[in-house]
C-alpha cells in the first residue's frame, strides 16, 4: 500500500450501500440542488440504451462535499488494495469525516450523534453525512436526444486563452440575444 493511500485514507472501513446504481457502470450526476432543507441528487446511467434517472433524497445533512472522480484516485487505489470496492454507493464505517467534527463543532457532534457517512460515486464523488438513508426514487429517463450528463470542460490560462475568448464571445453574444432591446 502507497504511502499516501495509508494516511488519507487507512481508517476508511467501506461497507455495501445497495441502491439502484450500486453495480451499475457509466453512471454520471445530472444535478445536486440543496434547497429547502433538502439535498437532490440526480443521477443517469447514460450508456444504457434508456438513460435511466434516479434521484436520491436526503432531508437531514449538516454537511456534504462533492468532489471530482478524478480527483479520488487514492480512494480507488485504498479500496482495491484492501479488497474493499463494493459498487457505487458505500458506508464509511466509523468516518474520520464526522470525527472530525468533534473537537471543532461540538453541537453538530451532539446533535448527529447518529451520522452515518454515505458515498455516491458517479463521474463526482458525492459524500453525505446523514442519519437516515435517502429516499431513492426512479425519474423519468433523459430523452434520447439530450447530451450525456456531466462537467463542463476546463480550460485553463493562459494555455487556453484562444478557447477562454471564444467562449466569452459566445456567452455576450446569447445575452444579446436575451436581453430585450428598448
């Protein structure tokens, strides 16, 4: 096991989350929305000839963070060097995320005795602290037609300068078409 796979995430104890998308491939998010006390999470298996969406529910969450697969590659590297992948949506038994909280937020700590840290990996890595499992519901699949789910390409300066200017081109020239004249 690397170095770097044993300090961030050796304390890690992953235990099978079954859900709809748990052994399906290709899943990417659609949405996250956190309105109104509760948290969305729209997801769609897109490589599937009907593009099948479910949408997870979480209606009590102190905290939650989303961060980019790519950017989780230790994490794939931890669970299959300890044989722990068990599909796209897991449990982290005992999580250093919510111990953390102890020492610096006590009430969230007191009051989330019961967190559970969840985990849904799609193209992001979603992790959600909650004491109660989601409401997970099948939504109407995306239409044939739509374009495949998923982040928007980076570009970066000044490397991709050339694309940057013509994208704020574009982005003027669609709120001139908006913008109602006087």
């Amino acid at each position: 096991m690397s170095d770097e796979t044993k300090t961030m995430y050796q304390d890690w104890r992953i235990k099978r989350w079954d859900s709809p998308i748990s052994d399906t491939r290709a899943i990417a998010m659609v949405s996250l929305i956190d309105t109104q006390q509760r948290l969305e999470i729209i997801v769609e298996a897109y490589r599937l000839p009907n593009r099948p969406r479910w949408k997870f529910t979480f209606s009590k969450y102190p905290a939650y963070r989303n961060i980019l697969e790519e950017h989780r590659l230790t994490l794939w590297n931890h669970l299959k060097e300890t044989n722990q992948f068990c599909g796209h949506t897991f449990i982290i038994e005992e999580s250093p995320w919510i111990a953390s909280f102890e020492p610096e937020e006590p009430l969230l700590a007191l009051n989330y005795k019961m967190l559970r840290h969840f985990v849904i990996s799609t193209d992001d890595v979603i992790d959600v602290l909650s004491n109660a499992e989601p409401k997970i519901e099948s939504i109407e699949p995306a239409s044939t037609d739509a374009p495949e789910p998923g982040k928007s390409q980076n570009l970066y300066l000044p490397a991709d300068k050339d694309k940057v200017d013509d994208l704020i081109e574009k982005i003027k020239g669609r709120q001139k078409s908006l913008t109602p004249e006087k």
